[in-house]
C-alpha cells in the first residue's frame, strides 16, 4: 500500500498544475529510474488514490484544481475511445 509520505517523496509538491509539469525523461532523470518504471510508479500510486495525471507535451503534474482532474478525464476517455476504434479496424 502506498502511503502519503511515499507519494511525496516520489513526486513532491513541486509539479502542482499542468502549467509546473515535468517531462517524464526529467523526471526519470531525477529519480534515477527508467521512463517505463516511472509509468509503473505512477500507475501504482494513480491505483491507491493518489492523483497524479500527465500530458504528453508537458508530463506528470498533480492537479492544482478541479478543472484539471476534469479536463484530464475527458482527454483520456477521448483516447480510450480513438484506441478502440483503431483495434476494431485491425
């Protein structure tokens, strides 16, 4: 089970808001992980409740307002979806 102290230390208060994310390369960089540990991390973390969202062209941000965890929903059910159809079509 992850705990709170665990979420911080991993991803600190620093990247509150789309507008502070940080690259996963950097981020990875930083941690001294591999970018594919990084998703698995945060993939754990999202899992226990813990809100962590992401943004290919800027990276991983914890979300500063409502409005973010929102629109963040709603981009990606749209990819959710976009990816279904691509299968079905395969």
């Amino acid at each position: 089970m992850k705990t709170y102290k665990n979420f911080i230390n991993e991803f600190g208060f620093m990247y509150i808001g789309k507008e502070n994310a940080i690259t996963s390369k950097s981020l990875s960089h930083i941690k001294k992980i591999t970018p594919r540990n990084l998703r698995r991390l945060a993939h754990e973390f999202r899992v226990e409740g813990f809100p962590i969202l992401s943004s290919s062209e800027k990276g991983y941000y914890i979300p500063k307002n409502l409005e973010e965890i929102t629109r963040y929903k709603k981009e990606t059910r749209s990819r959710i979806m976009n990816l279904n159809e691509t299968v079905r079509f395969i």
